[in-house]
C-alpha cells in the first residue's frame, strides 16, 4: 500500500532553479483561472475547464483536498522567487495497485520551452524513488498531440487506444493510454544525486 507517502508532509520538489512544484494555496485560484481563459489550454482535457474564479477555487480545494483523502497529490507549478502558479501537475493514486493517474497543463505563454519536461521529470523522481509507485499512467485525447508528444518524448509507451472510456459533459470519450512503469524508468532515468540519497536516507529513518 501506498499509504506511507500520505503520513508525510505534502512534498514540495524542485524543478529548476527557477520553478518549484508545491501545495496549492487559495490565492493561486486567480492565476489558474486567468490561464485556463485561453482556449487552448483547456481544449483536450476532459475534466478541468473553470468558468468562474468560483469555479476555479472549488476545483482547487478539490485538488488540494486529494491528499487529505490519500487519494493523490495535487502540485501548483510555480515561479519560485513570485510564488506565481504557471501550471499543475496531479497524481491520482491507487493505492492498493501502486498505480497513479498523471495529468498537467500549463499557461500557454511558458509553452514549448521545457518547462513541462522539468516538472515531469521531477514529478517522476519522486513516485519511483520515494512514493513506491509501479505505474504512471496518463489518457489524452487522441487529437491532442502537444500532451502525446511530450509523454512520448519522457518514454512513455502507447498502450492503445481505449473506447468510451471517459464521461464528460454528456459524452462518453474514447481516450489514448501511455504508460511508464519501474523498470522502463530505471533505464532512462538519471542516476540519483548525492543528496537525493542524502533525503531519501533521512526520509526513511523518519517514517
Ligand atoms: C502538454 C503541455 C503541458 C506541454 O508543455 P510544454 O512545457 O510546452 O512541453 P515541453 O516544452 O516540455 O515539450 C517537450 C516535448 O513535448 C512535445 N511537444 C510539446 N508541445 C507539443 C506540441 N504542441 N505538438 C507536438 N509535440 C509537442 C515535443 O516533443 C517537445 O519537445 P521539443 O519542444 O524539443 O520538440 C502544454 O502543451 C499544455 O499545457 N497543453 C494544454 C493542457 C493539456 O492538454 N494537458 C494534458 C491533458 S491530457
């Protein structure tokens, strides 16, 4: 069971020098309502697409609360120095099957410049070196090809295409799975870093 990761604090993990993945906070609601009003952020994604800052809080309290509820984590992507949500990354765990669920969208000003790529890694690092996940797994809609090509470009697999598979807003859609598991990681995966061993040693003398 993954249930170990939850007894721990929400996990703040670095992506670059300049952007960090940390806990969502109530005032991140105006960022992330103000990128999701391009169009093209929200256009294949078949749950998230806030109408209203309301909205926009709910489904934010909603993500945050996945963590209190041991059902995933939430994480705003943001500017480290201004605290500024750019983006998000989530995990929706199943915890008995060591699987996880990835989703991502980011403001479409930082797009096509890696930052995604650096997020998900980091995300990565953290579910086969310290959470205990076996599987990460993400569906996309087959016409979006900026989310199949950068799970292609991290080493996904295409696993097919999976029919009726999601409900939204009235339609049952047919969705592409990839997948990226332990040991498909462990060979394109960097080495761990000193001070990864470093926590990771520290972690597990504390749980
Ligand atoms: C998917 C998304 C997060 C990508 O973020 P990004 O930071 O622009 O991605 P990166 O710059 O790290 O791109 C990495 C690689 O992914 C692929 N890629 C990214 N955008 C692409 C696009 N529009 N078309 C095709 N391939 C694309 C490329 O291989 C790219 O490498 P390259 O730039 O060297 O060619 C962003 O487009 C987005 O927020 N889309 C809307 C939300 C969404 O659809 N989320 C997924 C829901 S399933």
């Amino acid at each position: 069971m993954l249930d170990r990761i939850y007894q721990l604090p929400f996990p703040t993990l670095k992506v670059t020098d300049e952007y960090e993945l940390r806990e969502i906070r109530d005032e991140d609601a105006d960022a992330y309502f103000t990128y999701y009003q391009e169009p093209n952020v929200g256009q294949y994604i078949l749950a998230t697409d806030p109408r209203s800052l309301i909205e926009a809080r709910a489904e934010l309290q909603y993500c945050r609360n996945l963590f209190r509820v041991k059902r995933g984590l939430y994480w705003a992507l943001s500017h480290i120095k201004t605290g500024e949500m750019i983006g998000a990354v989530g995990l929706y765990t199943n915890n008995f099957h060591h699987r996880t669920e990835l989703c991502y969208d980011l403001n479409k000003d930082y797009w096509r410049q890696g930052i995604m790529s650096a997020a998900l890694k980091s995300t990565f690092a953290y579910c086969f070196r310290e959470a205990g996940i076996e599987r990460i797994e993400a569906v996309t809609k087959p016409q979006n090809e900026a989310s199949q090509g950068i799970l292609a470009s991290l080493g996904f697999d295409f696993e097919g295409i999976l029919k009726a598979y999601r409900y939204y807003e009235g339609g049952f859609h047919d969705v592409t799975m990839y997948a990226l598991t332990r040991p498909m990681y462990e060979l394109i995966a960097p080495p761990p870093q000193e001070n990864d061993l470093d926590q990771l040693l520290d972690d597990m003398s504390k749980s």
